[in-house]
C-alpha cells in the first residue's frame, strides 16, 4: 500500500475539505483530510531486533509513519534503555567518543513546565560535572522529537546524551501533550504557533531560559533541532529567536513558514513548500531521498533560504562536496551526499546531508529509539560536532 492516497481520492478529500471550510466546519474538514491520508498509511511498529542477516539490508522501522499534523489518538510507549548509534564515519573535526569509564556519573531527569496555564514534560541530560571544563559553561542543545514521539525515546532513539557526555554538553527534550496535538506533534503548521512569546514557540523559548539560569548553561552556545514535525518546529523556533539560539538542524522537517494550516501542511509534505525569509544562522540540514512522509524538497527549501539570509548579511560562503558512507552493514546502499558552504577562514555555516536511500527517520540513530535509521550516517554526531562550531558574539572570517 503507498503511503499516501491516490492523487484522485487526494483531490477529492481537498475538494470537500475545502467546501466544509467554506461553511466554517474546520473540524470535519481536518477530520476528512486526516481519515485520507492515514487511511493509506501502515500502523505503526516498534523496533525489533535488527536483523544481522549479512544478505539482508535491514529495512529501517517507521520509514513512512510520521503524519506530522495529524491528531488521532496514538499509544505512547516508553523504552526501557538507552544504546549507542551504531559506529558510522564521522565528520571532518569530530571526535568519537570513547566509551564511558565506569563509576562515572550523569543525570537524566523528568521534569514539567508551566507556560499560559498549561504543563510540558521535559527531561534534561546534564553531563558529569566532574568531567567538564571547569572555566566555562556547558553548551545546551534543544532536541524536538516528531509525532507519536516523547523525550524519553528521542532520547534512545538520537543517542544525543551519549555524544553530550563525551563533549561536556548539556541536552534539553521538550515534550508535546496530547491535550496540544492527540499524535504528540508540534503544531509548525499553526499560525497560534508561529510568533513570538506564545503558543509552542514561547513554551520552548521560555524553558531554555529557565535553564540556561537554573543550570548555568552557556547563552553563547545554545542550538535547537529536531525530526519531522520537530525538525520543522526548530526552524521555527530558530527563526523567531536568532537572539537565543546560536545554530539549528532540521532532520526530515519543513522551512519556517511553509503552512498556514492543516490544508497546506499536507501539501507542502507532499509537494514540497519554500518558506518565508529567514535570519542568517548557522544551519545544517539532513533529509532521505527515500522519504515518504516529508518530500526531500523541502530540504532544499531551507538550505536555499539559510544561503540567501548569509548573502544578505555580506558573508560570502564557498562550496565543498563529499560522499559520507553509511553504516558498514554488508549491502548497505546508504550514503549522504554532504553540501558544506564556509566562510574563507573554513568554518561552515551551512551543511546539507541528502541521505541517499535515507527513509523518514534519523540518520544513524539506534534501533531502540522509533523513527531511526541505523543504516544512515550519523546525524547526531554530525550536527553536534556542527553546533559545537558556533556560539553567538564569535567573529569568523569572511
């Protein structure tokens, strides 16, 4: 079954919809749109074992699972352990980490936020305060799960607190209600959360600066990221707060502004949708070319912008391409193709990693985490070892 409709009956549920908007019945129009395309979607499955078959190329669980503005309810399940993304190459200047000395100690904890009258889950990972620098501030970074997510398993699924450790970092996982989206999804789509100060945007703002106080983490280091409908709430977050945070990611997610509603949040998943003008921020991008949920235009769509705020800010930025294998799994057909445009003194200030055979999941995440891909390249260590780059009042020559 394909994952979405046949164009027919997707043009028809858009002409109904579009009649029962027009005699103000939203509800019922959200509610056909959605019976359409989860209609044709698989339910979903949690990971299995992965098949270590060496003839088999383990198909990645949830490739095409992820509706992002959908609101039906969905059961959310808790995994019970934390592993480590497969071992993938890194990007040029990482440093894999070395594995955890025992006796080492680090805390992940579950928390709520209060912001205009209703309560956020949330869990932090802050690294062994033993282990840290001593004469600076820990850098923070914002992960936003997607839909039929939460913290605790974006957490398994990212291995993010693994890379944080290692590198001294601190990592924040804001959490959707199912009283604001049934299916856990951020609501990128929604114009009551797309400004500043309020909605969802406001919620994730105002938290990271409770602990940017409460845990004396570093102002000048602070990124945001996230998967799908996450990764496009990051890209709004980071453009209404270009103050607070010092880069963004987006994996398999959508430009700022490119839906209004519920209408036009499916088709800019189908088809693809720019966005609006962007501030200049360091920005690096990952998306499959086999995604099926979220059309890999999109991640065009947000390179394209992030270049054309840095070419109206002066800084002219210079290409590079590379190839980045995927995991060493025997037939393994996964590789990204890795755009970097620098500055002339070599930093890079936009990356843009097309996943070659790359489902609608995270690049080298850990199976134990829903939405991953093990097979891909690593973006977490990739988009930290590009966060880690940057920090706010940092001059670099152009």
């Amino acid at each position: 079954m394909p994952p979405y409709p046949s164009p027919k009956s997707f043009s028809r549920a858009m002409f109904k919809a579009t009649k029962l908007t027009g005699v103000g019945k939203l509800l019922d129009a959200t509610r056909l749109i959605q019976r359409t395309l989860l209609g044709a979607l698989p339910a979903p499955e949690r990971s299995a074992k992965p098949d270590t078959r060496p003839s088999a190329k383990r198909a990645p669980e949830h490739a095409a699972n992820d509706p992002l503005v959908a609101k039906a309810p969905t059961a959310v399940i808790i995994l019970p352990a934390l592993a480590v993304s497969p071992a993938s190459p890194s990007p040029a200047g990482y440093q894999p980490p070395q594995t955890t000395p025992p006796g080492r100690r680090a805390t992940f904890t579950k928390h709520a936020f209060t912001f205009e009258g209703d309560s956020y889950p949330y869990r932090l990972y802050v690294p062994n305060a033993a282990q840290a620098d001593a004469d600076r501030l820990m850098p923070l970074v914002v992960l936003l799960h997607g839909c039929k997510q939460d913290a605790l398993d974006f957490a398994h699924g990212t291995a993010m607190n693994t890379l944080a450790e290692q590198h001294h970092a601190m990592v924040l996982y804001p959490e959707q209600t199912i009283s604001g989206n049934a299916m856990r999804c951020w609501n990128w789509f929604d114009p009551s959360h797309q400004q500043a100060g309020r909605g969802e945007p406001g919620m994730i703002a105002a938290l990271t600066q409770k602990i940017i106080a409460k845990e004396g983490a570093d102002p000048a280091r602070i990124y945001v990221a996230g998967l799908s409908a996450g990764g496009a709430m990051a890209a709004v977050v980071a453009g209404l707060y270009p103050d607070l945070f010092a880069a963004v990611g987006v994996h398999s997610g959508l430009a700022a502004g490119a839906a209004q509603d519920v209408m036009s949040a499916f088709t800019a998943m189908r088809s693809g949708a720019k966005g609006h003008k962007t501030p200049a921020l360091p920005t690096i991008v990952f998306h499959g070319t086999a995604d099926t949920t979220v059309n890999p235009d999109n991640s065009e769509f947000i390179t394209d912008a992030a270049l054309a705020a840095y070419k109206a800010s002066g800084l002219a930025l210079v290409k590079s391409k590379s190839k980045v294998e995927g995991s060493t799994t025997p037939g393994n057909p996964e590789h990204a193709e890795r755009t970097v445009y620098s500055s002339a003194s070599g930093t890079p200030f936009v990356e843009s990693w097309i996943i070659k055979a790359g489902p609608h999941a995270w690049s080298g995440g850990s199976a134990q985490g829903s939405y991953t891909d093990p097979d891909g390249p690593d973006a977490s260590a990739a988009m930290l070892a590009f966060f880690l780059l940057h920090e706010k009042g940092l001059a670099h020559a152009s």
